[in-house]
C-alpha cells in the first residue's frame, strides 16, 4: 500500500457560512438546518453548540520507492462546530481521509477510514488532536509542527496562560459529553464516535502523566537523566509523556493470534508546570485503530521528568505504507511509525535528517510487532 502524505490547503466555505459567517459574500446558513444534515431524525442542538457539514480539500502525495511522487488535491468531507460554555469558546473538526487497509480492520464492526479530530481554542491553537495516518490531514493541527511562539519566553514559552487553557480543556469536554447526548446519521456514525473518543483521549493523557514510576510497564525520566536533552532556558520546566497501545491485526475472522502481528498507536500529552493540568493531548492511530479503540490494549509508557521544553516532538515514516513494513516491499508499517513516534519524545529532539524515510522506515525488515518501551 502507498503511504499518503497530505497537505492542507483550504476549507469549504459552507462551515463557515454555517457558524455565520459571510464568505466570498454568501449569505449566513441557518445553523440548525445545517446541523439537521448531520443529526439524525429526533435529535435537535443545544443553544451552546453548532455544527457544520462541509469539505475541505487536502493536497496528497503518494510516495513510492522507485517512482517518482505523485501529488494531487483532494475533497474531504468534514464535520465542524463550536461550543460555548462559561465564557469560553472552542471549535471542533473531524476530516473523513482514506479507507483502513482491510488488515487493520480484525471485524467488519471497526472503523472503515482512518479520521482525523481537532479540537481548537478560541485564538485557533490546537490543544487535542486525532491522526487517523500519521501525519494529519491538516497541518495546522499538528502538535509537533508547532513551534515555540515568539514573543512568549517570559510565560513558559507559551502563547497562553494556564487559566485560559484550562478553561479550554473543560469546555472541550463539556462539548464532547454534549455530542454524545446526540446521535449522528448512520453515514456519519464514525465521525460521531470519533468526536466523543476525545473523552477517551483526555482520559489517556491524564492517566499517563499520573503514571506510577514503580509500574513495570512504565519508563520514568529524572530531572538529570533529563536536563542534558533538553535545551538550557528557564522554560524547561514542562512534562511530556507517550504510551504505546497494541492490539490485533487480520482480516475480517481471519485472525489468528500470535500468527500476523499487532496494529500499534501512540497517545502522547504535556502537561502545564503553571497549574499542573493538561496542556495538550494527540492521538496518532496509524492507518488503523486508536489507541482507545475497541482491542486496543496499553503495552507501555513514558513520563519525562518536569524539564523539558514547551515543545513536543513527533516524528514519523515518510516512506510508503507497506502492511509488512518493508520484507516484501520498501516502507513502512505502523509498528515502525510508532517506533519513531516514542523516540522522538523519549529523546526529546527532532529526528536527524533523513530518519523518516531511513531506519526503521525503509530497513527491509519485518516489523509486525510492536515495540516496547525502553
């Protein structure tokens, strides 16, 4: 399988026209007849939400090994909104990308596309995130490709303060226990189950930065294991953490355990040294289940110690998928995505040069299982 590599590059005017907002000088759409597209028959918005059904167009690049790149622009259908709650206001998106590979679906009842979720802040930062590959549909909602605001180094490194992402994180899940008080149209019924799956995200994000060091699966950082790399500044008083979650892979009854291999996923979080809460949370699902999914398992985990930067590093393949990452074919599979994914935040640094489209991304080795922490 090729592995895509997307771009965003724009957004339906009809979202915003739904949130009423006039574009390119279209009227404002009615939000409750907008959000009736999407709801199914009975259901009806509380006043502190909307939502939108639209499409965004993303820009593909499917790699191969031998030939050369191929890029093209695509439509994506979207489901968007916002919700109010105190004072506060966030928006939310889910981005429909390609069809699962069929192995990466053990039972007909699993997700068929791989989805991305973003949940924004009022100023459009992003602070949740869901990547249904491994890198997401829409940059702009990539974590890692976030860099360290200018201007911000005297608060942390950060573009906001402690309370106004903490009132972020809550509204967030005000607004996921309100969707799941909604019931979506059958053909949007993943979607649906994807948006409330972010509870699962917060969930994750907060066990793991509550983790017992004592606990054999998890991997803990001291302070000086983790000064020396990090960059020296007074920001560094941040705590990142990643778990790695496994379950099984086949297709459709065809499983046989300990006979193919296992699906792997990452969840990571960072945690706010100001207030000590939740800063940021992103799942990567890598062209199959996320980590919170249905037979998906924890397998291990890793909680730095309170020194790092306000930045998190992900890194991930930018070879082509391949379902046995690389034994009959040059590329990837998720075992090696979630390879890469745990060390850059285990080493906290980019990776080099090249290391995407390298080892273990284009080693020639199966790689059918997941790794362990170290």
């Amino acid at each position: 399988m090729e592995h895509e590599r997307r771009r965003w590059t724009g957004a339906a005017a009809l979202c915003l026209a739904a949130l009423g907002t006039a574009v390119d000088g279209a009227a404002a759409v009615d939000p409750g007849a907008e959000a009736r597209r999407v709801l199914a028959q009975g259901y009806e918005l509380p006043a502190a939400l909307t939502i939108a059904l639209g499409r965004k167009t993303v820009t593909t690049v499917r790699r191969h090994p031998e030939r050369p790149d191929v890029t093209r622009e695509q439509s994506r259908p979207t489901i968007s909104g916002t919700f109010e709650a105190n004072g506060d206001r966030i928006s939310f998106e889910v981005i429909r990308g390609a069809r699962m590979p069929r192995w990466e679906r053990p039972e007909r009842v699993d997700p068929r596309y791989e989805l991305d979720v973003c949940f924004r802040d009022g100023e459009g930062r992003p602070f949740l995130a869901q990547v249904g590959g491994e890198d997401p549909l829409d940059p702009t909602c990539d974590l890692e490709r976030e860099e360290d605001p200018v201007g911000y180094v005297g608060d942390l490194g950060a573009s906001f303060t402690a309370e106004e992402r903490a009132a972020s994180i809550d509204t967030a899940a005000a607004a996921i226990a309100a969707l799941r008080g909604l019931e979506f149209k059958r053909r949007f019924g993943e979607e649906h189950a994807a948006l409330i799956g972010a509870a699962a995200l917060l969930d994750g994000a907060e066990s793991m930065l509550a983790a017992d060091c004592a606990a054999p699966e998890v991997v803990c950082e001291d302070e000086e294991e983790g000064a020396p790399l990090t960059t020296t500044s007074h920001d560094d008083r941040w705590q990142h953490a990643i778990a790695v979650w496994s379950g099984p892979i086949g297709s459709h009854g065809f499983y046989v355990p300990g006979l193919v291999g296992t699906h792997g996923a990452t969840l990571g979080a960072r945690r706010d040294p100001r207030n000590q809460r939740i800063s940021a949370a992103w799942a990567r699902c890598n062209h199959g289940k996320c980590p919170y999914a249905a037979g998906m398992q924890l397998q291990c985990g890793f909680l730095s110690g309170a020194s790092r930067p306000y930045h998190v590093h992900e890194e991930y393949c930018t070879t082509s998928y391949a379902a046995f990452s690389g034994a009959v074919s040059r590329g990837h599979n998720c075992n090696d995505d979630v390879t890469m994914q745990y060390r850059a935040v285990r080493l906290n640094r980019h990776a080099p040069s090249g290391w995407g489209s390298g080892y273990p991304c284009d080693d020639r080795l199966t790689h059918n299982y997941t790794d362990r922490c170290w």
